[in-house]
C-alpha cells in the first residue's frame, strides 16, 4: 500500500511540474476586483453579475480568456478574477463598458458596494505571473 501511494504521489508531482507555464513575461491581464458588498446585497449582486448584460457579455468580450467569480458571504466579499489576452483588450474592455455599455452596468455596479465607488479595490492590468 505504502509502494502504491509512493508511486501515485510520484506520478502527481511529475504531472505538476510539467504544467509550469515559462518564467518569462506573460502577456495576458489578470484584473482582479473586489466589492465590499453591502450588507444583505450578496445574492442581488450575484444574480446581477450572473445577469445576461454583465458577466456573459465580459466573458465574450474579444480578448476575455475566463472569468470567475467568488463569493465570501461570511465577510460580504465578492471577488472577481478575469484574464485578458493583453492589456489592451482589457483597456478596450473598460472603454466599452464605460462610455459605450447603454446597459450602465459598470455604474450598476457600485450600487451594491458598501461606501459607493470606495467599496470597490481593483487590481488591473497584473502581468509577468507564473501558474504553479
């Protein structure tokens, strides 16, 4: 049994490392931001996130790679992770959303943050990463 789990741990560390992306610069985004979520507004948030006008339209935004969302109830914490092909898509991304988006769901948005515009913290534009 020992010899078993010997070779499986083996074989899961071989997997891990061949996984390692380059340590050179990496041209992708990664935006991360955070809502301070008003109290007893998670789930408005989340539906509005999840709403057709929001995430799905980032998600298939040219040059969005993924998007994820997290939620921390316990804290009211609402986090959300993108990955851009480049900087300048990202840039693009936030254009569109703020001059051209007839929706308003970036001004949406900050309604569902505790302190308006203060209750969100965004992290942009990170790249130069390594996924372990």
């Amino acid at each position: 049994m020992k010899k078993a789990f010997l070779i499986l741990s083996l074989l899961f560390l071989t997997q891990c490392d061949n996984t390692k992306e380059n340590k050179g610069q990496n041209k992708n985004a990664i935006v991360i931001i955070t809502t301070n979520v008003k109290e007893g507004m998670m789930s408005d948030l989340v539906a509005f996130m999840d709403s057709e006008n929001v995430l799905p339209v980032t998600r298939k935004f040219k040059g969005c790679k993924s998007v994820v969302q997290f939620v921390n109830e316990e804290n009211n914490i609402h986090v959300l992770l993108e990955e851009w092909d480049s900087v300048e898509s990202h840039q693009k991304y936030v254009n569109y959303r703020m001059n051209e988006d007839v929706t308003g769901a970036a001004q949406k948005h900050i309604t569902f943050a505790a302190g308006g515009a203060e209750g969100l913290t965004i992290i942009g534009n990170n790249t130069n990463y390594i996924y372990y």
